[in-house]
C-alpha cells in the first residue's frame, strides 16, 4: 500500500443518479475536490501506468467524460492531482515559527519543511512527478514542489524581521530567500536522499546548524 498524502475531507460523494443530468449545486461543489482525492489515491496505490480513467471514473462515481471536459487527458488529471497533494502537504505547515532570534526562527522552519520534504506523503508525491518528468522530458513550472512559493515566503517573512536591517537590504532579502532556502531545506533534503547525511535529529540539526553559521558571515544579523 502507498503511503498517501492525508486529505482532511475524507470526502466521498454519494452515486450519480442513473437519470443522468447536472448533481445537486451542493454536490457540484464537492466534485472537484472530490475527484483529486480520489484520483490521487488511485494513481498512488496503483501507479500511473497501472491507472486508468476507467479505473478513476468508477472509483469516485463520475463519468468518464466529465474527467476529460475537466483535465482533458489522464496526464492533466495526474498533474493536477500533485498540485493538489503538494498544496495539502504545504496547508499543514504552521505560521507561528519559535524562536526568540531572526536565526532560531529560520532554523525551526528549514527543520519544519525538511522533515515535510521527507515524509511519506510527500515523497510519494514526489515520486509521481518523476514519472510525470521522465515522459514530459520537464517538469510544468507551476507545479509547487517543496520549495513552493510558501516556503520561501516564510523564509523572508522571517527575513524581515531582523533588527537593524537598512531598507535597502531589505529589498535584497526578497532574493536572499529562496538562496537561503535552497541551502537550508534543498541542499539538507538532497543530502539525506542520497544518504550523505543520516535521517535523525542530531546530524539534521547539526547541518542546518553549520549551513547557518556559513551564512551568518555574509548576514550578520544571522550570527546570534
């Protein structure tokens, strides 16, 4: 079984009327939603390849034509379904970051968002836009990895709030934070998956710990 991403919807809806016709409005208002979880379940219990339009139009009690007047094709629904898992994932992310300094915020949201990157749901995800990359030859730029717009947004946000910051470095933090980010979260999480760096508290830790003292010498507000 394939670790799936939790939906806090737990949304099914009831079957369509064997009259045919337009659902309910309020029925309406659930499909789409209604349709990605399902979907997302399928393609990752299953597999893509082993995943078919048929096999989603009965799971979630559709017909087949409205998932192709939706996402016009399997890989249109398979794209929309990781933007839906990703966006899920970056949902439970909390905005209240502890820490009493600039530096300890930073640090407890790269360690949030590093043990996200590698969690079960999101790894599987992760595993599906492979697949969808190895035969698209690219990844769509929309879709929101782990260092989505709302990771590096909390990254700057923290930014902002350090103290004696001229506001002509506070315009430059805006670029600052997605390199930050990329240093912190990305270069941690690569490490760990090819296993340079082992998967626990200490040695996580004490990379995000030596990255930011490298950084504290360009920011020197990160010092403290």
């Amino acid at each position: 079984m394939s670790d799936l991403p939790s939906s806090s919807s737990g949304r099914r809806l009831p079957p369509r009327s064997a009259r045919g016709g337009r659902p309910p409005q309020d029925v309406a208002a659930q499909l789409g939603p209604h349709i990605l979880d399902v979907a997302l379940e399928q393609f990752l219990t299953k597999g893509p390849e082993n995943t078919s339009m048929d096999d989603i139009a009965m799971a979630a009690s559709v017909s087949k034509r409205t998932l192709y007047a939706r996402y016009e094709s399997k890989m249109g629904l398979l794209a929309a379904c990781i933007r839906w898992g990703f966006n899920l994932q970056m949902a439970s992310l909390p905005t209240d970051i502890p820490g009493e300094t600039v530096r300890q915020r930073l640090f407890h949201a790269a360690r949030l968002l590093l043990d996200l990157s590698l969690s079960p749901e999101v790894l599987a995800l992760a595993r599906l836009a492979e697949w969808v990359s190895l035969r698209q030859g690219d990844m769509p730029k929309n879709f929101p990895f782990i260092r989505s717009y709302k990771g590096v947004d909390l990254f700057h946000a923290i930014l902002l709030e350090a103290p004696g910051v001229p506001e002509q470095q506070k315009e430059e933090l805006r670029f600052i934070a997605p390199l930050l980010f990329d240093l912190l979260v990305i270069a941690a999480h690569l490490r760990v998956v090819w296993r340079e760096l082992d998967n626990n508290p200490e040695d996580k830790d004490g990379f995000l710990e030596h990255t930011l003292n490298l950084v504290a010498a360009g920011l020197p507000f990160l010092a403290g």
